[in-house]
C-alpha cells in the first residue's frame, strides 16, 4: 500500500510583523488560535525572509531560491518563464500546489510570447501564476480599477449588493465620517474608521470561506495538496470592520524602538531613507496612534477566522493530516527606527513569524518548543516537498527541509541567513543619485551579527548580543572587535555570492554523466593504452568511442 502523505496548508499574512503576536510577546494583542497552532508545533524564533519586500520575498518563497538566483528582485519584476517552483516540483510527484489569495507575481510575458507560450493554455496559466492552480487569485491594491480587471472578490462584493466602480476600493478599503461622507484609507488619518463593509463580507473572512471551499471540494481526491492560504492584510490600506475597528487604542501601542542617535545618522543611505516621506510620517506620533490601534485590530481580525478554519478542518477530520504553517512575507516599521513601511533590514521588517504543526507521530516530541535555529522563508518549499513525497532537487532549491527540526532531530544547520533588496524605484536611489545596477543591499545574519552591505557606501553592522534593539550602527566603528566581525561576514557574503547560484540543469544524473567522459570514449591527456586502462578500470580494446551502439 502506497504511503499515504499529509496535505499542506500554508497560511501567509502580508506585512504581519513576528512581535504582534501574543505567542511572540504583545502583551495587549491577543491571538489565542495562532498561539493554539504554536501549542501543536514549533514556533521558529529567528526566521527570516530573503527580501523585505512582498514580490521579491514571496519570489523566493515559491522557488525555494535566493533573490539573485530567481531575478525577482521587485514588486512587478517578472518571475523569468523558465524559473522552476514548488508547483512545478509538486506536480511532477503527483501533488498539488493551490492558491487561495495573494501571490504578487507578474508573469514573465515577453518570455512566453518568445517562446510561443499562449498565457491561456495550461502551460502558460501556470507560468502566470507562479506555479500554482489558482482556485483563487487576489492581489489586492487596485485602488482605480477597471472593470475588466476586477478580482473575484469585487464581483463577489457587488453580488452582495456593494456596487460601485471600484467595490474593492469604496468597501473594502474606505470608511464613512459622521456625516457619511465616503473617505480612503489610503489616507493615513482615516485609519480608525470602521471599513465600509461587513466583517463577514471583508478581504479576511471572503479569503478564509474561500479556503475552506477549496478544502471542501478536495476531500475525495487522493492527491495529496499545498493549499496557500495568502492573505492581503494586514497589509495597508490599514482599515477594518468593526467590531475590529475600535477594540485597540493608544494605551495599547507600546513605545517605539528609536533613538536620537539614529535619527541623526550621518550614513548617506540611512539618512536618504529616514527622509523618504513614508518614514517621515511614521516617525509622528500621531500617524503610530491612528495606524497601529487599526494594524492590530486586522490581526485580531485575522486570528478570529483562523480560529473558524481551524475549527471547520477538525470538524471535517481534515487536521489529523493536514500540516499548517503560519508565517508573514515581511513585516512593517510602524515608527521603529523612525522608519514606516518595511525595506530594511531591523528586525521588525526583515524577520517574520514562522510557525509549523506536524500532525503526524513523528512530530509528537516537538509540539509546543521552540526553535533558535536560523531559518529562511526558503526552507519552506523543500519541506513541503518532503512532506508530500517530491524527491529533493538540491540543485534547484537552494532552501533546506526543516522536517529533522519538526521531528526533534538531527540533521539541520545554516550559519547564517542571507536577505537582499533593490531599491533603484525609490525616494532613496533619486535622492543620492544611485544608478539602477548599484540600487543594491545584501544582509547576512549569523545570529549574532547582522551586516549589511550597501553598494557605493559603508556597510552597516549591529551586534544582536549587545544591542538586541538595533540601535548602534557599528558600521564605521574603529573598535577591533568590530572591524574583526565585519571581515568575517564580508568574507562570508563572498563566499555566499560565488556560490553556483544559477546551475538548475545540474541533476545527479548529468554530473554522474560529466564524471564518465573517460569511459564513452572523450580521452584527454592519455599518453598510451596502459595509462588509460589504470584511470578508468576498462580495458582499451572494450572502449566504445563516442557515437558508436
């Protein structure tokens, strides 16, 4: 009888910072369903993502690859036709690979027209959606779209009697004054209003029913499946539904992690960043008090329907072998180092929440620990083909199984973690006048030191054990110690850089082939019969030449 495998549901919040969550020490957001998850499984205390930035993070999550490998390096940048995923690595072994919600991807369309790909066909359907079936797709972030252009979720909005132009944008996504005057929560200082939507009707709770519909039409089929789960908040547009919409306020956004010290940087890049204006307006106190009381009530909110989907797969006998990963694409300032958004390397933008619970025996020792290892969001497609029976592609995937962590054993190590961004598009290329090939910075986390290599400037160096807030910028520092740490990990990104990156036709097979050239007759450097029959073991006179049956 054939191994019966798990299914895989892989749950991804967007912008969700690791530290707004009750199992990672909030201490006024409560998530008791995503804590009840951890209680099952391991919580992950240093995962990290391989760009703070969703396409390119997300890019890196879908291939197992790094940034520079996949060439995904920004919101919009085409995933190249050829870029092999976990679908495609799925499907081969008879899995499949599903989405439901966000993914980020832009297909790479002057590739498949090249190639005489037609993007409606089954081939170029899975080119243009990283991989995946879509039994639904939402991006989100349509603030003026067309009608032709909608989502699902705007037509499953105006069913309900929302219509408008844009329902997405004028539901979903804006909120009504006392006078009930329509107004966006593009704009920061309308964050506190309810969205002009019901709970049950909003991109959250559609994306969870959504989910369970797909997990419901799937119980009779015997393929096992990785069901992404990707939700588009908490990301902004910071709005929610009430009741959501008024449950936090100021008493419970604790301080921010700053310094003066930072603010008054004189590192040419850091300077350009905290004067881009999405840092300028995170750095007021009055834009953290009405953003953050509406960020936590989108997680509250999402932690909410957690605990209904979790609650619909126990009752469908759906948990006994489904394994449930939870996890962010990045996280978000909120005014943390005077900075907004994400981009940058601190731990509140760069390191995310990972959680996984393995139902299966062998993960019976792990439930409820917690992992120090140093892991990345690449990690997750080797081990998720493992769990549904893929062989590894170690010469594709360039993430490692986590499955000896899960099941308490050996088998995993990294040194270090490696994170990249690009920021040609930016305030900051403009403002310092970077051209697009030098727009470039690479992070490298041993667990100790986190260096960042800014190309045309001084590398910027924190030391976690000291300055576990990341407010010391040791960069420049004359101290021995310090010039000491930053050869190391210099050295260590080199090392990294020079990798073969990029070689994703090496299968054993093909290196095995390289090694026999001798064998099939290509003789180099042989000066006589004798010579030959001592390096390979085979007879001259048995030697079949190259060409020959």
């Amino acid at each position: 009888m054939a191994e019966k495998h798990p299914n895989v549901l892989w749950i991804m919040a967007d912008q969700l910072r690791f530290d707004y969550l009750s199992c990672y020490g909030h201490p006024h957001l409560h998530t008791p369903h995503i804590d009840a998850l951890a209680k099952r499984g391991v919580k992950f205390n240093k995962a990290y993502v391989q760009s703070p930035v969703c396409g390119p993070s997300r890019m890196s999550a879908y291939t197992g690859r790094y940034v520079r490998s996949h060439g995904s390096t920004w919101n919009g940048m085409p995933l190249r036709v050829g870029e092999p995923t976990l679908g495609d690595h799925l499907r081969q072994s008879g899995a499949r690979a599903v989405l439901v919600g966000k993914t980020h991807m832009t297909a790479d369309a002057e590739g498949m027209a090249w190639l005489g790909i037609d993007p409606k066909s089954e081939i170029g359907v899975s080119r243009s959606q990283c991989g995946f079936d879509p039994f639904e797709r939402d991006d989100g972030l349509h603030p003026d779209s067309l009608r032709q252009n909608w989502s699902a979720y705007d037509d499953y909005l105006e069913a309900q009697g929302y219509k408008s132009d844009n329902p997405w944008g004028d539901f979903a996504n804006s909120g009504k004054d006392a006078d009930g005057d329509l107004l966006s929560a593009w704009l920061l200082k309308n964050s506190r209003l309810a969205a002009n939507v019901p709970e049950e009707h909003s991109e959250t709770a559609y994306m969870t029913d959504r989910a369970i519909a797909f997990m419901q039409g799937a119980i009779t089929d015997d393929r096992p499946w990785v069901c992404h789960l990707s939700y588009i908040k908490p990301h902004w547009p910071y709005i929610v539904p009430a009741p959501y919409h008024d449950m936090y306020c100021e008493r419970d956004i604790v301080d921010p992690v700053r310094s003066d010290a930072e603010r008054d940087t004189s590192h040419p890049l850091m300077r350009a960043y905290l004067d881009a204006r999405v840092c300028k307006s995170f750095s007021r106190d009055m834009v953290r008090e009405h953003v953050i009381p509406a960020y936590m009530g989108l997680i509250k909110q999402l932690d909410d329907n957690l605990g209904r989907l979790f609650a619909w797969m126990e009752s469908k006998g759906l948990s006994d072998n489904t394994i449930v990963a939870f996890t962010s694409d990045h996280g978000d300032y909120m005014g943390d180092h005077w900075m907004g958004d994400k981009d940058f390397y601190h731990e509140m933008a760069v390191k995310v929440p990972l959680i996984i619970a393995d139902p299966r025996p062998e993960a019976d020792r792990t439930r409820g620990s917690v992992s120090e290892d140093l892991v990345e969001m690449i990690d997750l497609a080797p081990t998720f083909m493992a769990a549904t029976g893929c062989p590894p592609k170690p010469h594709i995937v360039e993430g490692r199984d986590l499955t000896p962590i899960l099941h308490g054993k050996q088998g995993f190590s990294r040194r270090y973690v490696i994170s990249e961004h690009d920021y040609h598009w930016s305030e900051m290329a403009r403002t310092l006048e970077v051209p697009q090939e030098d727009a470039h910075t690479t992070m490298i986390f041993d667990g100790r030191w986190k260096y960042i290599r800014c190309e045309g400037f001084r590398p910027i160096l924190f030391d976690l054990v000291t300055d576990p807030s990341e407010l010391t910028d040791l960069g420049g520092s004359e101290d021995t110690t310090h010039i000491a740490a930053r050869a190391r990990m210099e050295s260590a990104l080199l090392t990294w850089a020079t990798r073969h990156h990029s070689r994703i036709t090496a299968t054993s097979e093909v290196l095995d082939r390289q090694k026999k050239s001798a064998q099939t007759g290509i003789l180099i450097g042989f000066w006589d019969e004798a010579e030959y029959e001592e390096a390979s073991g085979i007879a001259f006179r048995d030697l079949k030449p190259v060409g020959r049956p």
